[in-house]
C-alpha cells in the first residue's frame, strides 16, 4: 500500500480500535474494553501501532509491548479490505524498528492456533511457533 502511514494510538482513537478489532481482529480478550486499551496507551503511548490508509481509515494495529526484557506483539490485525497488500508487513517492521531501539532481542508473537490466514503473515514475515511453550493464563478480575 502506496499511501500507507504507521502512527502510534493516542487517547482519541480508543472507540476506533475497539469498533476497529470487532470487524478485523480474531478472538475477543478479557482486556478489549475501553479501559483496558486506555490504559495500554497511558501507560506506554508507542505500544499500539496503527496502519492508517491515504483516506485516515484505520486499516491495520499491532500491540509492540516491552517489558524491559522481552518483546511481545499481540492483536495484529488488518482490515480484510486491505489483507495481501503489506499492511501487517509495514506493521511488523514498525514494532521491531521499536524493539531494537529499545535494546530488544527478540519478538514473541501471540497468534491464535486457528488463525490460519495469520500464521501466513507471521511466518511471511520470519517468526516460528516454539511446540514447547504454551500460553498459561489466569482472569485476574471476577
């Protein structure tokens, strides 16, 4: 995508990354709620990324969140008008350029197992999965 920009989210853009996720993104997480992305913008403001088209239409996103030793990237998504034409690809670059200015070594990518189209991407674009790590998780809320 020729006119393609890569910007960080701001507190404005909130409800258009939750309407954004409901039509893009697969699978729903416990923290995709107006306070919860909130919160991931106040506390880092570079962590969520946005591919905005030529128009100003939110087109893509991707969580690079560093922890001050490691490097993980969730919720990337792409609209499925603009899927095949390097938008996940400039999104991706975007977060390790972040990464390596950080001082970062390595991305750890969360996918869903189903996600088949996503797996594409991911692999398109150098990751692997690792057979011997499973995602462990616990709902910290009632």
């Amino acid at each position: 995508m020729d006119d393609l920009r890569i910007r960080t989210a701001g507190p404005g853009d909130v409800e258009a990354v939750l309407a954004f996720w409901a039509e893009a993104a697969e699978g729903r997480s416990i923290s995709d709620d107006p306070e919860g992305v909130r919160r991931l913008v106040a506390r880092d403001p570079e962590a969520l990324l946005l591919a905005v088209d030529g128009r100003g239409e939110l087109v893509g996103s991707v969580v690079a969140g560093w922890d001050g030793l490691r490097c993980h990237l969730y919720r990337l998504a792409v609209h499925p008008r603009a899927r095949r034409r390097g938008v996940a690809s400039a999104l991706l670059a975007a977060a390790e350029r972040r990464f390596a200015g950080l001082g970062g070594r390595r991305g750890d990518a969360m996918v869903l197992d189903s996600n088949e189209p996503a797996h594409h991407a991911w692999r398109a674009a150098g990751y692997a999965p690792e057979p011997q790590w499973s995602r462990w998780t616990k709902p910290l809320t009632g």
